[in-house]
C-alpha cells in the first residue's frame, strides 16, 4: 500500500503511518469483539491475561510512536534509512488531532467489514453442515475476532498454525467439527 500512496505523491513516512493507523484502527475493532469471545471460551483468569497482554502490548506500541525515547530507537534501528520515514510522527497528531471523524469513520468501517465477514462465515458453516449446526452471528464474530487476536501472538511466523488450532478448538466448543471448520 506504501506503493500506491506514494505513487499519489505521499512519502513513505507519511503513507506507512496512515497504514499504520489503519492497523490501530482494526485491532481495537477486534479486541473489542474478542473480550467477549475471551470470557465465553476460557477462564476469567485466562482471559483478563490476555485483556492485559494485549492491551500492554498496544500500549507499548503507542508509547514508542508518541514518544521521543521510543522515536529515537526506531531510528537507531533505521539508522540511514530513518529519513525515509519523515512526516511519520506529525502526520500521526495530525491525524489524531484533525481528521477525528476520519478515524471513527474507519473505525465504524472496519466493524461493518467485520460484521459481514462474520455473516459471511455464519451462512457458510449452516451450508456446509446442511443446517444441522447454524451457529450465531455473535458467536462467529467473537471466534473471529478472537481468533485472529490470538493469532497476532508471536509465537509463530504470522500466526501460522496458531490461527487454524484457535479456529477449530473455539469452534468445536460451539459444534462445528474441525473438517468444517479447516475447509472454511
């Protein structure tokens, strides 16, 4: 995408902050709808661990872009490739301080995008199974959601495998059989 915002004349500091704030904006959309699904499939203890992993994760995500400290080491580690990225940090407050009904925008977007994909997904499994488990839009939004929080664990190489065992562990709990769950 850094391509395509920059062939519109916009650098790369600036194009990869506005796909960054995009990626903000989708995971508080999905962490939202995960909690829920955190306190329907696991203990309370589990799921305020992963409430509090995930959001100081964010945080720390936060603190390194807002900070002077957490700017200066991302620039350590660009080390010349650092001026590549100017306008990162003020096109950021711009954002957050002009374009707020942009954001809100984006974020309302990105919760449609996931509310249809999740319909999407809820149709499926009833074809599939030939009606004997249709499964709820809530419940599928939450396994969703859930799922592909879990899968931001870098524990894998993308969530490779980790996303296919969530999927068909929190789906199982519901009735859907693993075949269906693997295929979809």
């Amino acid at each position: 995408m850094v391509y395509f915002l920059k062939r519109e004349d916009i650098n790369i500091g600036e194009g990869t902050i506005i796909i960054l704030i995009n990626k903000i904006m989708t995971f508080i959309a999905l962490f939202i709808l995960a909690i829920f699904g955190f306190f329907i499939f696991f203990t309370k203890i589990l799921a305020l661990k992963l409430i509090f992993l995930f959001l100081g994760i964010f945080l720390i995500l936060i603190f390194v872009i807002i900070s002077n400290f957490g700017r200066n080491i991302i620039k350590k580690i660009l080390r010349r490739h650092a001026v590549n990225f100017k306008g990162f940090y003020k096109t950021f407050t711009y954002y957050f301080k002009e374009q707020k009904l942009t954001l809100f925008w984006n974020f309302l977007l990105t919760l449609l995008m996931w509310i249809i994909s999740g319909l999407m997904f809820a149709i499926y499994f009833c074809f599939l199974t030939s009606n004997k488990v249709c499964i709820s839009l809530i419940l599928v939004l939450t396994i969703t959601a859930t799922v592909t929080i879990i899968s931001l664990i870098p524990i894998t190489l993308s969530g490779l495998g980790l996303r296919e065992i969530s999927a068909v562990f929190l789906f199982g709990k519901v009735g859907v059989s693993s075949e269906i769950v693997v295929s979809a």
